[in-house]
C-alpha cells in the first residue's frame, strides 16, 4: 500500500525499522514519543533524516506506528511528528507529536494486494523525505521509508460447502408424482484473490478486482422418483442449501480499507415427465487453476473470464426403472460474494454467480426386436436411450455505493455461457410390457390421442415461460433452451 498523505507530508512506517531500535516509548497523551536506536549508525541517520522539521513551526511528517501501547491493540496508529528531540550518548530521539486519525490522512492511496501488488511495488516513486540508500543500515529501513505497508501477498478464500454423501431433498410433489433429492452435491477447494484501488481525495479512481479458482470443484449428484402420469406434466423448483460468510478470511486496513467474502449454494432441478422412472444422475465440474474472472469496476465493460471454457466434465447415470419418456435438467450453482468497504468513501459488492453446471438427460424407454444397445443376439431388446448437454455460465454483478449522491445502478452481466453435448447413451434395462405397449421397433413419449392437433406443451426455464417444439421450426424474437421438454433433443423449449 502506498498512502499519500495530506499537503505532501512525507511518511516514515515503524515497523519497517522497529528492527533497529531497541526500545519505543509512545506517551499519546502527552504528546512524547522517543525511539531509542540499538546502533549510531541507524540513530546518525535517523536524525539528518528528520531533523529538517526543526528548521519551520510548519514542517511535518507522519510517523505509521504498529508498536504495543502506541495505539488500539493490533492496529495501525498515524501520528503527526512536528518536532524531534537528540539525545546522542543515549541514542534516542524524542518526537512532538499528535495523534491523527485515518480520517484525517488517508483520503489518498494505492492499494495493491495479491499477486497484483508484488508487480506493482517496485514501480513507485520515492516522495521527499523518505529513507534512500543507507547501505549498510539494513534493507528493512529503506523499505519502510518508502510507504508501502506490504499485507498478505496471497489473499486466499477457502471454499467448501456441502457434505459428499449427505441426502438433501430439492423438490417434493405435493401429489406424490415426483421427487428429486440431493445424494452427493457439494463443493470444495479455494480462490485466490488480488486487486488495485486508487482512490483520490476521499473519491474512488480505480478498483480492479480478480479472482482465480484453485483446485475448485462442483459435484451435482441427484436421484429422482417417478410415478404413473399418463401425460406429460412439468414441475421446477431450487433450494438453497447453504449461505454464509467465509470464516476466518478477508484482510482489513483498520481505518482505511476491508475486503471480505460470503458464499451461498443453490441447487435446481426442472423435470418433464410421463410414465414412471427411478433414476440417479450427476455430474462433476472441475475448474482449471488457470481460469480468472477479473471485475472492473470503474468500467464494468473491461470485466472478462479468460481460461473459463477448459473445464472438465465428468457425467454419471444409473437407471433402475423407466417407462415411457423423462427430461430432467439441474444446475448447481455456488455464489460467491466480495464485500469491499473503504472508509469514508463507500461499498462496492462484486458477486460472482456460476452454474457448474447445468446438467440436461432426455431418458427415452426403448424397445427394439433386434436389440437396443447392440444388435446381436442375446442383447436386451428393451432399455434406455439418454441424450445429455451440459451447459456452463458465468454472471458478474457489481453493486457500487458511494455515498447518495454516487450511487450507481447494479451492473450485470453474463460473461460466459456455453453448452457442449454430454454424448448419447443407450443403458440395456427390463422394461416388462414395453414391446406390447410399442407397437413398433421404438417407443415415444405419450402424446395425444385425438385426432386433432394437440395444444403445445408449456415450458418454464428459471424466469422465462415458452413452449416446446422442434427446432425445425423458427423461433421469432426468441432463443431455444435444452433441458424443459420431453421428446428427443429436437425438441426445445
């Protein structure tokens, strides 16, 4: 962090030459402070550094002070030093000083942490008054002289949420028709997080913000039930299995500067379905540790995911009863949620939404006389055709608030949203009165019996209404969705 006091002042960091001194007494209410140095070396220097506020009532500097009893426990104390006092034969220099609050001083920084701010550091410029080459002093003075308070170079979140193994239930029909329930979902490993703040006169110039997953997984196992329905019905619904701050994370510059994190996980599911089913399905997504999502918040349109579309994916299905024709769709989706606030300034809030991922099956109930799966003799003439997608996407919000007079709307917007297939499956199963049923080498979804046309079947993805037909067909002013509709994947709601 670089801190750019009022009026020019320079500034002199304690702990970065507390090593050369062997006692500081700091006596805040009386306005006395000494420094007591271990060597004449450091103590020579210390006083033709300082020495020049003497020469003006006007001349000052700031003293950053993160020594016991000169200031609340663990916390930073600025001071404002007007006058130093030489004491050579006991190597101590006593300081007139006033206490000064970060209100008063800390309206213009830089601030860099992460892998962000390592780069950035040795750019600086060196402000009138700091430390220069002192040679055989010790490279700590000198790195405190310059005004770069260095935190944790690696600010890390660790994420895990959810319980491998452990049963939650998603979604029960009142009517008893149908039941998906959470058998594995979880998700599990870290982020590393680095950005840049500039802020000017009390007023934010600059905040960039990124975020890079490691070892990041998301598994999404489910098991779903269901019962004779002569028609085809749909249902959806989410459930949020967990929403909480990240214990134990986050950096603070007490009076300056906080950056925590929340998390929250979701887990949907939508599901059209005729005929009676009992099937577990899921899928593991695996993030490289090369993806990032980088917020920009003084000019969200720079924000960007780069490394996001190299994912792994890996699907399980297992499927122990199924007649007629089922399309089910899930999604796991964690949040993530950096909370930023600079004091005296305002909030910013950078939330990053992820669907890894949304899983779609179309699960057909399939008869042929000479063999579903393989065509040979002995093979099972009945079994399960599954068609699978899977699609990932990735949505930045940034909500600002700088006071009533700054506040900005939320912006937001999907940085990624991709769909790859999953491949097509065919699982050998007993279906009994299935070849009866057929009437021909392959059974369909119900449809109508009437000989009229039949009314289209009505399709609800999270927050759209729409209606199932084949995408042989146009789709003005509109966009097909995988995933709400029975039938083959050519039909798409």
């Amino acid at each position: 962090m670089t801190l750019y006091a009022p009026d020019g002042l320079p500034i002199v960091l304690m702990e970065r030459f507390e090593g050369l001194t062997a006692a500081v007494d700091c006596k805040g209410d009386d306005g006395a402070m000494s420094l007591t140095f271990k060597s004449k070396a450091a103590y020579d220097y210390a006083l033709r550094t300082w020495e020049y506020i003497n020469e003006d009532d006007y001349q000052q500097f700031l003293l950053i002070a993160n020594h016991d009893g000169c200031g609340p426990a663990d916390e930073r104390q600025p001071y404002r030093v007007s006058n130093v006092i030489e004491s050579s034969q006991k190597l101590t220099i006593g300081m007139k000083t006033t206490v000064a609050t970060w209100a008063e001083v800390a309206g213009t920084y830089d601030l860099d942490f992460g892998r962000v701010g390592l780069n950035q550091a040795q750019q600086r410029l060196k402000p009138r008054g700091f430390w220069g080459d002192i040679g055989d002093i010790g490279k700590a003075v000198l790195e405190g002289a310059q005004g770069n308070a260095d935190f944790d170079p690696s600010v890390t979140f660790d994420v895990n949420v959810g319980q491998p193994g452990k049963k939650e239930p998603i979604y029960a029909d009142p009517k008893g028709r149908f039941s998906i329930d959470c058998v594995d979902c979880f998700i599990t490993g870290s982020w590393q997080v680095e950005g840049h703040i500039v802020v000017s006169g009390f007023k934010l110039q600059d905040l960039t913000l990124s975020a890079a997953p490691s070892n990041f997984r998301a598994k999404l196992g489910l098991e779903a039930t269901v019962t004779a329905s002569k028609a085809p019905e749909s249902i959806q619904d989410s459930v949020e299995l967990f929403a909480a701050g990240i214990p134990g994370a986050g950096i603070a510059v007490k009076g300056i500067f906080k950056l925590g994190a929340t998390v929250s996980y979701e887990v949907g599911t939508s599901a059209t379905f005729a005929g009676t089913a009992t099937a577990a399905f899921g899928l593991e997504a695996t993030l490289p540790n090369d993806a990032r999502v980088v917020a920009n918040v003084n000019d969200p349109s720079r924000s960007s995911a780069p490394g996001w579309r190299h994912s792994s994916l890996t699907p399980s299905f297992e499927i122990t009863q199924l007649s007629a024709s089922i399309t089910l769709a899930a999604f796991s989706q964690p949040k993530i949620s950096f909370g930023i606030e600079l004091i005296e300034v305002g909030n910013v809030e950078i939330a990053l939404t992820m669907k890894l991922p949304e899983i779609s099956s179309t699960m057909s109930a399939t008869y042929d006389p000479q063999g579903v799966c393989a065509q040979s003799a002995g093979s099972s003439k009945t079994g399960v055709k599954l068609e699978n997608e899977a699609t990932e996407s990735l949505s930045l919000a940034i909500d600002v608030d700088l006071g009533d007079d700054n506040k900005k709307p939320v912006w937001s917007k999907t940085l990624l949203n991709f769909s790859q297939p999953l491949g097509d499956e065919c699982l050998p199963l007993n279906i009994p009165g299935l070849a009866a049923a057929s009437g021909t080498a392959t059974s369909k979804p119900p449809g109508p019996t009437s000989s009229g046309a039949a009314p289209p079947t009505t399709c609800k993805p999270p927050g759209k209404t729409g209606v199932c037909q084949s995408t042989s067909k146009t789709c003005p002013g509109g966009a097909y969705i995988s995933g709400y509709c029975p039938g083959d994947s050519s039909v798409k709601c």
